[in-house]
C-alpha cells in the first residue's frame, strides 16, 4: 500500500477535495477526535462507484464514528450511540434507532468542543467493555 492509499492520506484528500466549509468541519471533528483517543485508528470504508472516495471511520476496538459529507451537512453517525451518555444532547438525527445516533453538522455550526470529545471517549469505553466481554 502506498501512503496515498493510507486511510489518513485518503481522508486528507477527501477533506481537501471538499473546499468550502463542510471540509473545514469534517477536519475540526477529526482533530478534536483524535485529541479525545490519541489510540484512535482511521479507516475509509464503503468505497464504492457512487462514493469513489468511501466513509472516513474512526475505530477503536470497533467502530466510534463515521463522518459522511452530503450537500447541505456533515453527519457524525455513531455506531453505538443509542447505548451513550449524551447529556449535552449533541445527537440530533436518528433518535428513533436502536442502536446508531448521529450529529449532523450543518454550515455555520459546530459542536462543542469539551461535550464532543467526552462522547468520543464514552464510544471509547463501550467499545472497550464490548470487547473485553467477548474475550471472556
């Protein structure tokens, strides 16, 4: 695998090919996860025809969260999120599930910084747990 085809390259790219604020937003997110779980891995699933570029994902003992880019907003899904502690009520979009909660970002909108990064480490640690009881 070349370092273009690394996951963090790949995701550069993606962020870079954005150029206008959803970029921006999708890199402020990144950064603030990576401050959250410096153990954090990257990914880039789903490439497909449709979505040549694929999902940046952030993994730690599974999947945290999926970063997906649409025209009109950026979409935080956490893949455990129905199962988190969210008292800042950061999740805004898909409430109703059972298992998946996201933040959708939408232009001129940020999440905050401090409640952000405590719902990545509750990912983290649910992750974690998850894993440690199937070793069991």
């Amino acid at each position: 695998m070349s370092d273009l085809d690394a996951p963090a390259a790949r995701i550069d790219a993606r962020i870079a090919g954005l150029k206008d604020w959803r970029g921006d937003a999708l890199a402020r997110v990144r950064a603030l996860i990576h401050e959250a779980d410096p153990e954090v891995t990257e990914a880039v699933k789903w490439v497909k025809p449709t979505n040549p570029s694929g999902v940046p994902t952030w993994d730690h003992d599974g999947i945290l969260c999926t970063g997906e880019v649409y025209k009109t907003y950026v979409k935080l899904t956490f893949a455990h999120g129905a199962a988190l502690n969210d008292p800042s009520g950061l999740f805004n979009a898909g409430l109703g599930g059972g298992t998946r909660r996201a933040i959708d970002i939408h232009e001129g909108k940020e999440v905050e910084p401090e409640a952000f990064k405590a719902l990545i480490r509750a990912a983290v640690a649910l992750n974690t747990a998850r894993q440690a009881s199937k070793r069991r």
